[in-house]
C-alpha cells in the first residue's frame, strides 16, 4: 500500500511528526546546547560566561578526568569480549532442546530482571568482606578472600567479576542466532569428518558473525556509559579506582555545578563512543559473513 | 509425542556428552543461582546469624520480621506509588506514540521517509550522559525538576527502540485488510486503531513490558531529576538505603527482593515479550 503521492507525504509527515519533534526537543536542541554551554563558564545560577576553548584545555591537565578515562577504557576493553563470550558460551550450552533445558534458560536469564539498582546490591553483599558468600567459599578453602569494592586493586576487578551475572543478556541473543542455523549444515560437515572444534570455528561462528557485530557494537555503546554500579557499590572509589567518565561528568554537572566543564567532558564522550562505533561498522567487511551475499554477486 | 522425542535423544550414543553438558549445565545454575538464594537467606537472619562464619546457609528461626521492618526504615509505600506513576505515564505514551508513528514509517512512501528512517536507527545510539546535562538546564529552566515530567513528557514523543520494533510488526500486517477498510469510508487513524492495531496485540505487549522495566529500573534519570525524598522512585530509595552510614545488610536484602519482585514477576507471567524485547533492543534495562 506505499503509495507515493501527495496525500501519502502529508499522511507520513503528519504521523512522524510527534516523533519529529521529539527529535528537536530532545536530542538535536541538548546536543546543540550542549556544544555551546561547552564554551562557557556556568553554575547554573550566575549568567554564563564565555571562555572559548578553555574548558577542553582544562580536561588535557586534568589528572582526574585522565583516571576517569583509564577506568572506562579498562572496563570497557575487559567487559566487552568476556560478555560477548560469556554470552555466546551460555547460548551454546542452553542451544540442544533436551528435557529441562527450559529451567536453565530462565535461570541463566533470571539476573537480567535484577537490572540496575538492585543486581549492584545484591553484590555488594555477595562480596562484602566479612559476611559475603565469597569469600565465606573462599574460607572454607582456608583462602583469605581480597576485600573486594573496598580496595583501591581489587575494586574493578570486583565490577568485572561479578558482571559475569549479565550474560544472560547476550546469551538471549546469540541463542536466537544459533537457532536460526539449519541442522543440515551440520550434518553435511559431520558426514565430511568434521569434529565439534571445526564445526564450531569453521560453521557456528562465522553463521553467527552478524549477531556478534550487533551484539559487540551495542556492548560497546553501553559499556562506555557504565554509571549505577560505579555510582551504587563503590561511589567511584576507593582512590578513584572505579571513577567512571560518566560518574565523574555526573559529579561535574550536578555536585559541582560545573555545567560547562561537563558538557565539555560529555563531547569527549560523545567523541568516544562514535569513534570506537564507527571502527567497528568499517571494520565488519573484514569479519563479518552474511548469508546471500555471493549470491548477490 | 514430545516424550518420544525426548527418549529417543537421551538413549542415543551421545549419553556422555549429553551427561557433561548437563553436569555444566548444574554448576553454572548454581552459580547463577547463587546470589539469589544468599540474597533470601540473609533477608531472614538476625543480626547475630548474618556474619557468621562458617557458611550459614539458612536461618535457625527465619525472621519474617525482617520484610516489615526493612520497609518502614523509609517510605517505600510512597516510593511505590511514584515509580508506578512513572512506569504507567511513559507506557501510555510509548503505547501512543510510537504506534502512530511506526504507522506512519510501515504505510506511507513520501520524499524524505528513507532518510528519517536512517535519522530514527541512529539516535539509537545517542548515549544518554550526553544530553543529561543540557536536558536538565532545559527542564530546570521550565520549572519541571523535582517533579515526574522530566521522565514522564519525552514518552509522548516516541522512542526509536519501540518504534523500529512496532514498524516491523506493522509490516507484517498484509496491506489488503486496510484497503477494505478504507475502501468502506475508514480515515487513516481509524484504520489503525480498529485494524492494525489489535493485529500488532502481542508486539504492544512487549513494548508495555519493556517500558515497564526500564522505567521501574531506570536510576540516572530519577537521581538528576528528582531532589526531594517524597518524589523518590524505589530504586533511588534502594540507593538511599544502602548510602545511609550502618548498612543493616538483612534489611538491605530484604528490601532489594521486594523492589525486584514486581519485574520478576512479569518475568514469570510474560516470558516470551520479556525475552523478545531483549532479544529486540538488545537493551541494558
């Protein structure tokens, strides 16, 4: 019915429109603004002032935005493939329709419901030094568990151990991709002597490369934004161990009220994000395989 | 006929590997399990119980009193009815406005539409910290922090999550049905409502249940906009708790379980949307 007259123009801009100006109010106008505040000094109360590029001399000096930056990069560059791995382990385990494989997929995914707020608590207590489930397993090994969040080296460790809870994200994921492979496939290869290894490397994973594309491209997009955990279990801390870039443009614009030092840091973030997005859009034809292509020619 | 099946598997000569699958399987659960039955275990000890050392796995005397006790620590009663106001707002608005939209993208053919569309998939990606800051310069200049229409207002104008996700539904819907329809007198917008629409039942379902969880769970957007106690979400509230200085750790999981419940039980009732939309967005509620 996608009939291109004048009607249909009216029709279609007329039905796009709430979304339209949305687009305006709340994404084109923040990020214009965001760019001008960007230049200037202001808390907010007193009227801003001008100071050009200032605000982008001042991150190149400071010693705190540069941990902020450590730290996102760290997590970002350890979360990102154990997740996509985690993932994609946990969807070949649950992949086999056998009796109760139901039970594991709902267990596996269950944590997913405890977004936010409450999967943050629930570690803080699963690694709390002294009471913690942790490390009470690790004493009755006669192993001194670390302190976990309340120490400077162990503190994003302990972000990155315990986000392994999440796979079931990806693992939803990736099970949809695995179910959509044709069992042929795989019958053909084993009539040709391919053990499960070579199956794996030579069929399931390049099948499934477009779902790790989206996966890995989403996981990073998200990852760079890390902010409840760092806000909830550690604050940032200790000694600025888990200072998140989002957490400490967070402290910038609401504790400090440096509002235009914040929209500076937010650009670099922006920044951030695109640049690592776009890499890895260029760098699909390298790796990923999508069905039908030779046929295209 | 399913039990056939189901026999025929496991008596095959791949019992063993299907043995060590299950026997992964079983150690993964547990450890995925784990927290969830530390979190009810120590939501019922006592003070004494919950530090001890070896491994206590399960109270002597579960103490229920802990549940009434932890909520009246702050007003979670009230915390409640603000998250509930939120959740049920933007669903209301996601509902309305990205079904009128993503009608909009699925039918009509105009100059323009291909590269709106473009415009749609890539705000997929702008990061919210980014525009938190000039979101609250505007807001504050309209005089609307400290009250729910900083979360509440943008639902009305749409989400390009939803949106992409009720346009291939839409999609789905043959374009006969809707030429009958017009062809007896319907306008556009009644096509939608009385055609389209109820036909798109269970893709509007995943869009309540996803907005409904990433509103009961959403944390950044509350804590910039939202100051005073009596406006709270839960998960602020939750927050809060854990911040005051004596953490009381079985009152911290006790009302760590009673905040999830809610989507938990979503979960259970509506598992096949709750997935979708995952599998959809691919999401971080």
């Amino acid at each position: 019915m996608q009939k291109r007259s004048r009607s249909s123009t009216i029709a279609f801009y007329l039905s796009i429109s709430p979304w339209l100006i949305g687009l305006v109010a709340f994404a084109i106008l923040p990020m214009l603004i965001s760019l001008v505040v960007s230049f200037t000094n202001w808390d907010l109360i007193s009227s801003p002032q001008w100071v050009a590029l200032k605000n982008y001399q001042r991150l190149l000096n400071d010693p705190t935005f540069h941990q902020s930056l450590k730290v996102t990069f760290l997590f970002t560059f350890l979360y990102v493939p154990l997740d996509l791995a985690g993932g994609l382990f946990l969807a070949m385990l649950v992949r086999p329709k056998l009796p109760g494989i139901g039970v594991f997929r709902s267990i596996f995914y269950l944590p997913v419901i405890f977004s936010g707020v409450a999967f943050v608590v629930v570690w803080m207590w699963m690694l709390n030094p002294d009471g913690g489930l942790v490390n009470l397993a690790l004493g009755a090994f006669g192993i001194q568990g670390p302190r976990w969040l309340m120490d400077p080296n162990w503190s994003l460790p302990s972000l990155i151990l315990m986000s392994f809870w999440g796979w079931g994200r990806s693992m939803v994921l990736f099970l949809g991709g695995l179910q959509a492979i044709p069992r042929d496939v795989y019958e053909a290869a084993e009539m040709d002597g391919a053990g499960k290894v070579r199956q794996f490397f030579k069929i399931t994973l390049p099948l499934i490369t477009p779902i790790l594309f989206f996966n890995l491209v989403l996981s990073i997009i998200s990852t760079f934004q890390t902010f409840t955990s760092a806000f909830v279990a550690t604050n940032g801390g200790p000694l600025d161990s888990t200072l998140f870039l989002v957490l400490y443009i967070y402290r910038q614009a609401f504790q400090f009220f440096n509002m235009g030092y914040a929209s500076a840091l937010a650009w670099v973030l922006l920044l951030i994000i695109l640049v690592f997005t776009l890499f890895v859009v260029r760098s699909q034809k390298f790796w990923v395989f999508y069905i039908g292509e030779e046929a295209r020619g | 006929m399913a039990d056939f099946k189901v026999r025929r598997m496991i008596f095959k000569p791949k019992t063993w590997s299907t043995i060590a699958r299950y026997l992964v399987l079983v150690i993964f659960g547990i450890l995925f399990i784990a927290p969830v039955f530390w979190m009810i275990s120590s939501s019922l000890k006592a003070d004494y119980e919950i530090f001890s050392f070896p491994i206590k796995w399960w109270p002597k005397e579960p103490r229920w009193q802990n549940y009434p006790e932890a909520l009246s620590q702050l007003p979670f009663g009230r915390f409640a009815i603000n998250t509930l106001i939120i959740a049920l707002s933007t669903i209301i608005g996601h509902l309305l406005s990205c079904s009128i939209v993503a009608y909009g993208f699925s039918r009509f053919k105009a100059p323009g539409s291909g590269f709106f569309f473009l415009v749609l998939l890539s705000t997929l990606m702008l990061p919210y910290p980014v525009i938190m800051v000039p979101l609250y310069i505007i807001f504050s200049r309209l005089g609307w922090i400290n009250s729910f229409l900083p979360l509440i207002v943008p639902a009305f104008f749409g989400n390009a999550f939803y949106i992409f996700l009720l346009r291939q539904s839409f999609k789905q819907i043959p374009a006969d049905l809707e030429d009958a329809a017009v062809m007896d007198g319907a306008t556009t917008l009644q096509t939608l409502w009385y055609i389209i629409l109820p036909l798109a039942r269970p893709a509007l379902a995943t869009v309540a249940i996803f907005t409904f969880q990433a509103a009961w769970n959403d944390f950044l957007g509350p804590l910039i906009f939202l100051h005073d106690q009596t406006k709270y979400t839960l998960m602020q509230g939750l927050s809060f708790f854990r911040g005051s200085y004596t953490v009381n750790w079985a009152y911290l999981m006790a009302a760590s379980l009673v905040v999830s419940l809610p989507v938990v039980l979503i979960y259970v009732i509506a598992q096949r949307q709750f997935v979708q939309g995952i599998a959809f967005s691919g999401r971080k509620g």
